[in-house]
C-alpha cells in the first residue's frame, strides 16, 4: 500500500511580505487619524482629502494597477456623494480622453510602419564620433513627443536603436552612458509637446475646471520647446562629462548601416497626416478646431482602409489603461477644488513653507520649482504629483493674483523631472532592466544629483527671459 506523502506546509511569511501589507495598512491608519483631526475642515473635505491620500498611499506602496487604485479612489467619493455621479463620466468622456486615444493611435503608426526607426538611422548614420552620436541621438529623441505621447511608447520604439549602437560602440562605458542618455532625454524633453504626458493634459483640464482657461497646443509648444531642447542639450552635455572620458567622447564610430529601399506607403501615409495633424495643432487659434477634434480627424484617416494600420491596431495602440487611469484623476483633483480640501491644503503649505511671507517673483518661482522638482521622490506617477500639487498651487495662483496658467506650467515642468530613482518612470525601468550593459542605480542618483539644480537654474532663467517675453509671467 503506497504511502501519501505528508502534506506540504506553506512557506512562512517573509518579513519583506509582512513590510508590504503593513506599510500601505499603517499608512492608511495614518492618513485617516490626520483627515479626523482639523476642527475646520468639513466633512466633504474630509472624504476627499482621505481618498486622494488613500490613492497615493496605494499608488507609492503597493504594485496594484494605478488605474484600479485611482477607480476605486473615485467610486469612494461617488458613493458617498462627495462628487457627483456624472463628473466621472464626464471625465472619462472630456476632450482629454479623446485627444489621448487619437494621440496614441497616431503613436501606433509612427511604431508600427517604421517610420521611426527609418528616421532615427538616417539621422544617426551621419555621425563619426561618440559625441555626435550622443547630440544626433538627443535631436532625434526631442521631437518624438510631439507625435507619441507615452514616455513607455517612446522607450519602445528607442530601444531597438540604443541595441543596434550598443553593439556598434562595443565598449562598456559607451553602452552604459547611452542607457542613460535615452531615457533621460526622453523624459526631459517631455515638457515639448501638450500631449507628452498624461499628466499635462490632466494638468490642463483642471486649469481649465477652475478657471475656465487652457492652453492649446500651440502654447505649450510655444512655452515647452524650448525649455525640452534646453534641458535636453544640457543633459547630454552632463552625461558625457561624468561618464566619458575625452578619449571616448572623441572616438570615432560606425553605426552599422542598415538596407532601406524607399520609403513604404504606411510610413508616407504616417508622415503625411502626423505633419498635417501637427500643423493643425499649432493653429488652432486660425481655423477653431480643437486638438482633440483634429487628432481624433487624423487617427480615422490612419485607420481607414488602405491606411497606415487596421482599425484593430489602431484600438490596440491605445493605452486603455492610462485613459482610465486619467479619468479617475479628474475626478480626484476636481474634489480636492470643489470640496474646498485644496485650499485648507494650500492654507498649511502657506504656514510651514514661509511662501506666506514672500513678495519677489524670484522667491515664488523657486518655491514653486522646488516643490515640483522634488516631487517624485515621493510620488512616482505623473499624474499622482500632477492631481496632488495641481489644485494647491492653483489656489496659490488666487491667493497671490498670480496668472494661474503661468503657475500649472511652471510647475508642470518640474513635475516631468523624475530622474533620480528608476522606479520614478517607465522609461528609466525599462532600459535598466535590459540584457547586457546597462546603467546602475547609483548612477542615476549621480546624474540627478548634478541636474536637478540645472533644471531649477533653467526654470528661474528662463521665467525671467523667454517665459515672460512671451507673456507667460506670474
């Protein structure tokens, strides 16, 4: 008669498990003791303070879906009749949502037909040394915002460049300098284009909700290119000085030039109607459609028949997940203004920053760049720093009379900075977590330890230059 083997027992609870469940648990016990205690904050307050914190606790701690954490955040304030039940459809039905989904169709076939990549090496082609491959590889990475509008999409489509110069460069240093350099310039050059990140849109909507104004597209290129350029100049600069000798950055290189026939008839179809939904963007001031309407104009005629991708693709180019992940910020942000959380936040911010007591315009933008810079070390989703930051320092905007349009860029700006830990972005995992020679931790605290104050310095010079020469001033 066989003999059953005895049961096998669970493996016991590591403490790293236990650390997972009891720090998001404590965190939530903490935020709920700190809503109850203000005698002056209303109930609706309350609830919505505690959901937006209950979110970002989630969010920063735990591995479950942003867009699911955010959902259940929202439904919380719905249920208990914080916020209306039609603001969630309302925002998961605004022109934001729509502008993303033609966006990332248009991204889609920029991928998909191998425009991109034809592009990028016939720009790349062109450079014989290491430190013109790095300043080629920075001018081809910048505009790429402009028509693909998540930082991971754009990760994608730059990784298979990074591995076919890696292995051309065939030498260490070179490799692990451009792991960094791609992402980097990827995400400093984010702040180029409206539609770089979602958070800029979020950014814009609740602009918008509280003060009836945004910017176009047209203005946030306008306001955003040249800063994008700027930080992304000076991030390659960096980059070769603290990971490059002068031998290497002067070394002559080869990129491996691949066959390319003429150009295919997806990729001039791309082309041809991303230039044309670009244009169109940039002056909507002249013929009244909104960006929304043109891109959702131009992704149907990049998914009709004999297009540049099928329907199907084009769907599934969407990143369905962020566009709910969105919505569920709206709703969140619009709770923190309408409940009056926002601005008993702002009131607190006021006493313990010493903002209260400023009166210079330079002390304002530094407070502002500081606060929005360092945001990621504690918040590592975009939207999540956009949804916590945006409506204080919309009430900053009304409290000082300052152009509160002037106040969500500048401070958008700093939010896009997230280069200290890998696990600030998408793009920053992705090409560490490559085969082969990539960039270390540690590295990328260095960098940012040398361009974070570059990135305030930028921020102070260009306010008090361009910014306001283009009238873009608090």
């Amino acid at each position: 008669m066989a003999v059953r083997p005895p049961p096998s027992q669970p493996d016991p609870p590591r403490p790293a498990d236990r650390v997972r469940v009891l720090l998001p648990f404590s965190l939530t016990i903490a935020a709920g003791l700190a809503v109850v205690l203000p005698a002056t904050l209303p109930a609706p307050a309350r609830l919505a303070l505690f959901a937006v914190l209950l979110a970002i606790i989630l969010w920063s701690t735990t591995s479950l879906n942003v867009a699911y954490v955010g959902l259940g955040a929202a439904m919380l304030l719905l249920l208990t009749g914080v916020s209306p039940q039609r603001r969630l459809f309302d925002s998961l039905a605004s022109n934001v949502i729509w502008l993303m989904i033609g966006a990332f169709i248009l991204g889609g076939a920029v991928e998909q037909s191998g425009l991109a990549m034809r592009l990028a090496q016939r720009v790349i082609e062109r450079a014989r040394t290491v430190r013109g491959l790095f300043w080629f590889l920075t001018a081809v990475l910048v505009p790429l915002s402009l028509f693909i509008p998540s930082v991971s999409g754009r990760a994608v489509i730059a990784i298979p460049v990074f591995r076919s110069i890696s292995s051309s460069a065939a030498d260490r240093r070179v490799t692990r300098a451009l792991a960094l350099l791609f992402p980097t310039v990827i995400l400093v050059s984010t702040i180029c284009s409206l539609v770089g990140a979602g958070s800029h849109l979020v950014a814009n909507k609740l602009l918008s909700q509280v003060t009836g104004r945004r910017l176009s597209f047209g203005e946030w290129v306008l306001y955003g290119m040249p800063f994008g350029m700027v930080a992304s100049g000076a991030a390659c600069a960096v980059i070769m000085a603290l990971f490059l000798d002068g031998e290497r950055r002067a070394r002559c290189i080869r990129v491996a030039r691949r066959p390319r026939g003429s150009m295919s008839r997806s990729e001039r179809i791309t082309l041809g109607v991303g230039a044309t939904m670009v244009v169109l963007w940039l002056s909507e001031r002249w013929h009244g459609y909104e960006s929304a309407t043109v891109t959702l104009a131009g992704a149907l005629v990049l998914t009709a028949p004999g297009g540049a991708l099928s329907w199907k693709e084009g769907v599934k180019a969407v990143d369905w997940n962020l566009l709910l992940f969105v919505g569920a910020a709206l709703v969140l942000g619009g709770a923190l203004v309408d409940t009056g959380a926002a601005g008993w936040l702002f009131q607190a911010l006021l006493h313990s920053s010493g903002i209260e007591s400023a009166r210079g315009h330079l002390f304002l933008v530094m407070a502002v760049g500081v606060i929005s810079l360092t945001s990621h070390l504690y918040l590592t989703s975009h939207v999540a720093r956009v949804v916590a930051l945006g409506p204080i320092l919309l009430h900053l905007a009304a409290d000082r009379d300052l152009d509160p349009a002037a106040v969500i860029f500048i401070s958008t700006v700093g939010i896009d900075y997230c280069l200290t830990f890998p696990v600030s972005s998408k793009a920053l995992l992705m090409f560490q977590g490559l085969e082969g020679e990539t960039f270390r931790p540690a590295d990328l605290v260095l960098l940012s330890a040398v361009m974070l104050p570059i990135h305030l310095a930028l921020i102070v010079v260009l306010y008090f230059t361009y910014w306001r020469w283009m009238g873009l001033t608090l």
